[in-house]
C-alpha cells in the first residue's frame, strides 16, 4: 500500500498533471468493495465534484494527518488512501475501481482498491466530519518540525514495552509510515522489528530517529518504492533493502538469509545477523 513517501510523489505528479482539470463526470462505489470507505453516501459524490476545477493537491499534510493524498476541488476536499492512476484520453480504463473521475479533456483519474483504502470526500469548511484524518497536530517526518526533540517526546510518551514495529508502525503516531516503509526504516538503524524500546538506549534511539529521516526522503527523493506505483503505473525508482522483492536475495551487507515472519497484522522482514533482537 502507498505510504508517506508516495503520496509526496503522487501530490507533486498530481500538481503537474490534474491541477487546472475541471472534473465532468463522477463515478464512486461502481464496483463496491468490503474494504473500500467512503465518507457519506458515495452516490453524492457526483453532485459534490461534477463541476468543479482541481486547485491543488498535497501529500497529507494542509487539512488532515499526513499519509494521504489530499486533492482539492475548489471548495472540495479528496482525502485518498489508496493508490492513484492518471488515463490518458482514450487510454483503457480499469475493469474494476472504487473512484473514477472524468475531466473535460476526457482523461481520467481512477482509485482501485487493493488490500483497503479510503477516498473521502467532504466540503474543506467541514473536515471534522471524517474523524481521526482531522489531525495536523501531527508534523510530517519530511519536515523541520519533525525534529529530535518532537521524537523524543513522542518516545517519552509510549510505553517502553512496546517493540520497534507497534512505536512507529501503529495508531499513526507517524502519519504516513507503515509496515512497508518501516522494514528499511529499521535495518538502516539495525534493529530488530521485535526489539522492545526498553532495552534500547540513547545511541538506539539516535539511530532510529536518523533512520526514519534520512530513509523516508530517499524513499521520497527516489519517487517512491518498487513495491509501489505512481500515477502512471510506473514502478518507483528506490530500490528497497527488505521487501518482497529482496526475500529471496541474502542480505547486502552480511549475505545471511534474510527472513519474513508474520507479526502484529503484517509480514514483518529483517536479517538476523544484522538485526539481533
């Protein structure tokens, strides 16, 4: 699933692509799908964006947590989780998606649902209205307010039992960073997904801090992960370190197997030699 670093990647390709289109045409819940969210009546959705002319984008962080590619229509707000693709006019369209706006040119823009995803669309005066996304108390890592001493309060306030994954990956306490970035996240700081915050010094969480930094913008400035596509169906440029991709390769800095386990809800992967827990 897309994560911080492309929706940055998506908002700039939406700015260059979409922003200036006025949307003709909208069609939401077409092929309904049990992990497809919405905020109201998906039919309405038409009457709220039909008309209406893309002004600006972001990657999560003017209206709601960060994480999510925010395009606005005019007074509309799209809240979009999932992953994003620009049609060319008369370029085959998906079989199957959860969104599909129409622009005046005869292009299109479409959301299709993989795992999960939401595509939320509210007026800007009325974000409140789709809950837990309504919280730019919390700064993008790509940016200076994301600073060490925002990191080590937010360590201060997380019980120390926790392990590595359920502190950066669970309940969004950094918007935007899930279980797919996070693999890279920790083998660049050479800790184990398991590893409990309690048996990690001041040097750990150094290291960790710096990781997360330095990780997600060469995740960002690379145009996101392989794993991942962009709004042209391209694979992103960076080369990911522990992902599906890499499994059956040893690791590159010790050339031990490297190892996936499922844990907390997701496949977690790392190198034991290079990751002790």
């Amino acid at each position: 699933m897309i994560e911080l670093p492309e929706t940055h990647v998506l908002s700039k390709q939406i700015e260059q692509t979409l922003v200036g289109k006025t949307i003709v045409n909208v069609r939401a819940n077409a092929h309904p799908h049990s992990f497809a969210w919405y905020s109201g009546d998906p039919a309405m959705y038409s009457g709220m964006l039909e008309g209406k002319k893309i002004a600006d984008t972001s990657p999560g962080s003017s209206y709601t947590c960060g994480g999510n590619t925010e395009i606005i229509c005019e007074e509309m707000l799209l809240v979009i989780s999932t992953p994003i693709k620009y049609h060319e006019p008369g370029q085959k369209l998906p079989k199957s998606h959860q969104l599909l706006l129409e622009f005046e040119d005869s292009s299109h823009m479409s959301c299709t649902v993989q795992m999960w995803g939401s595509m939320l669309c509210t007026p800007i005066t009325n974000v409140k209205s789709i809950g837990h996304f309504d919280n730019t108390d919390l700064p993008d890592p790509l940016t200076d307010d994301f600073n060490e001493a925002y990191f080590d309060a937010l360590w201060n306030s997380t019980k120390s039992s926790l392990s590595a994954k359920a502190f950066l990956a669970t309940e969004q306490r950094v918007p935007g960073l899930g279980n797919g970035v996070l693999q890279d996240i920790l083998f660049n700081a050479r800790i184990h997904p398991k590893r409990k915050l309690e048996t990690m010094g001041d040097d750990d969480k150094g290291l960790l801090y710096h990781s997360v930094k330095s990780t997600l913008k060469e995740m960002k400035d690379g145009g996101g992960r392989d794993t991942e596509k962009d709004l042209f169906n391209q694979s992103g440029g960076y080369q990911t370190i522990l992902s599906k991709n890499t499994l059956p390769h040893p690791c590159r800095i010790c050339g031990d197997r490297l190892v996936r386990q499922a844990f907390l809800g997701g496949n977690i992967y790392f190198c034991p030699t290079c990751q002790p827990v």
